[in-house]
C-alpha cells in the first residue's frame, strides 16, 4: 500500500521528530466503482475520500485540525459528498467515529470486503442554524441571523485565529502545540454592552492596529466566524473558567483576572467555529481605510469598543471586495 501510495500528497504532524497524525485524502470521480460498499452508492457524485486519518491522543486537537483540511479541500475541489471507511474495535477508532458523527456524518453502511463501516458525510451547501457544526463549514446570509463586526487586539488575534496570520507575523511563532490553535470551535471573550448575539450570527474578526501604526492601513477584518453559543449571566469565577479555558487562549490565571477586571461589567463567552480567513496575498485588504470609504465603518470614537453589528448589504459588499471563493456562502 506504502508503495502504491508514495507519491501522493499527504497531511501530517510532527513531535519530537516522529509523524504522531497522518491524513490522506482521494478525490473519486462520478465514474468510481463502488460495489464494494453496501449500500451501494446510487448517486453519481464527485467525492472525497478520507483514505487514511490518524491522530495520536494528545490533547492538541489535532482531529478537529485535520477535519479542518477535510472540509477545505472539499470545498476546493467541489464534490458533493465526503466518506470515510473506519472500524469500530479500538478505542481511538471509536473516538473518531463520535468526532465525525459530531461534524455531520452519518452511517451509512458496510465495506463488504473487509467488514468497515462507512461513514458518509453530504457536503451540498446547506445551513443547519441549530446544529451549525453539522452543515460546517456553510453559513448562510438568508437565515434568521445577524452580522457583527468583532474587534480582536493584535496580541490575541493569531494566537487564536493562526490561520488568519499576517505576511508581517512569523509562522513560527504560532506552532500548533496548543489545543485553541488546532480547535474548529473557539472561545472569545467579550465585556461588550452589546450582548443580543446568538447562535447562528456571523462574525467578522478586525484586528485592531498595531501599536505605532496608523490604524487606517493596519486594523482590518480577517475572518469569517460562526456563533455555535453564547453564554451570559455566568454566576461565578468557577463556573467562568470551566466554560471559557478548553477552547480560549488564556490561563485559569488570566481568565480570573478577566472575570476580576470589572464587577459591573462581567465578561460574556462566544463559542465560535472559525469558518474562512481572508488575510493571504491573493485576497483584497479590508483595511479600516477601505472600509470607511465603503461606509460600513463611520469613524466614530469607540465604534469599535465592542460588537457592532452590520447590514447584510455591508456583508455582501465586504464578501465581493475580498475577492474570495464564496462556495461556503448561501445566499
């Protein structure tokens, strides 16, 4: 098999120099024989293959990373639906099946050749509002939803958002050893007034200017981003940093001092999944500058304090002018 497969691309990670996860994915024309699999396939679609997908447990998130590269490359490459073949004896095995039964696939029958079960997971563009997880990563501008605007300071932004890095920021100060940077779903913290924001909402991430730059050219949105659950009116410090440490940046030290920092105005919890990055060279700016003259942002002291929420003709205009591929987006 080693030899057969040699020469195609792969994904892995590395750890004290030795691969501990290794993805490898196919693309299946509409043409593939799948006698094979029972159920039969019965629709002629292009596919995607999960061929091979090993992650070693190690408490960075790994998996959700490598599903990342699943749904990427599907919607690269425009199939319809993602399958994957996989035992169920082993532990690790059976881990995997709950993570990818949690991201929207589905059983669907037998590899009668080996006894595999297989697990098929249906990518046309769909929106779940109440399982987004499910339909990821598709989010749509009809459903009932609101759009924000979500300020993020530069010392956060790329720890939490590293597939957002800027050509100005080294990659290597962003390895992915920890579990927020390999996460799908991510925690923000907000302390903003505005908190009528709720599952389904689509967030746009502005990092904030850089100390000693002017703020026109250097504060500009990064990232597309889905709300998967809000939560307010937390009662303790506990409780705080139970929901908050798993899938934020900061330390049970530093989420008390979040907590601490204001009593009348005690921060709030936004569970995230990151959606699209809009920060590589072939893609327009959204620099402040840019966004003022476009009229969605007005220049107001503290406009951007905390969540400012945005038409969805602002939305679309901002989708149009970074020039990106919008197959991820239902309108």
């Amino acid at each position: 098999w080693f030899n057969k497969k040699s020469n195609e691309p792969v994904y892995i990670s590395m750890a004290d120099g030795k691969v501990c996860s290794f993805l490898y994915l196919k693309i299946e024309e509409k043409d593939e024989n799948y006698n094979d699999i029972e159920p039969i396939f019965s629709q002629k679609e292009k596919r995607l293959k999960i061929g091979t997908f090993k992650v070693a447990l190690n408490g960075y998130r790994l998996a959700e990373r490598f599903l990342k590269i699943v749904f990427d490359n599907a919607i690269k490459q425009k199939v319809n639906e993602i399958y994957v073949t996989i035992f169920d004896k082993r532990d690790e095995q059976k881990r995997l099946i709950n993570l990818l039964e949690e991201w929207g696939f589905n059983k669907w029958g037998i590899k009668k050749s080996t006894g595999e079960l297989v697990y098929v997971r249906d990518f046309t563009p769909k929106f779940d509002i109440n399982y987004p997880r499910k339909t990821h990563p598709f989010i749509s501008h009809n459903a009932n939803n609101k759009i924000f605007i979500v300020p993020i300071w530069p010392d956060y932004h790329t720890e939490l958002l590293p597939d957002s890095i800027l050509r100005t920021e080294s990659p290597d100060n962003f390895k992915e050893d920890k579990p927020h940077r390999n996460a799908i779903s991510k925690t923000y913290i907000s302390r903003s007034l505005n908190r009528d924001i709720r599952k389904g909402d689509i967030l746009l991430f502005y990092r904030t200017a850089e100390k000693g730059k002017p703020a026109d050219y250097s504060s500009l949105i990064t990232t597309i981003a889905l709300v998967e659950e809000k939560f307010d009116n937390i009662r303790s410090e506990l409780e705080f940093i139970q929901k908050a440490r798993k899938r934020s940046i900061f330390s049970d030290e530093e989420l008390k001092k979040w907590w601490n920092n204001n009593q009348n105005n005690r921060p709030f919890l936004i569970n995230f999944l990151h959606i699209y990055s809009l920060t590589s060279e072939q893609r327009s700016k959204l620099i402040r500058k840019r966004l003022l003259e476009l009229n969605i942002l007005t220049g107001e002291e503290n406009e951007l304090r905390g969540l400012k929420e945005i038409t969805k003709e602002n939305f679309i205009t901002i989708i149009k002018e970074a020039n990106i591929d919008e197959s991820f987006i239902i309108y």
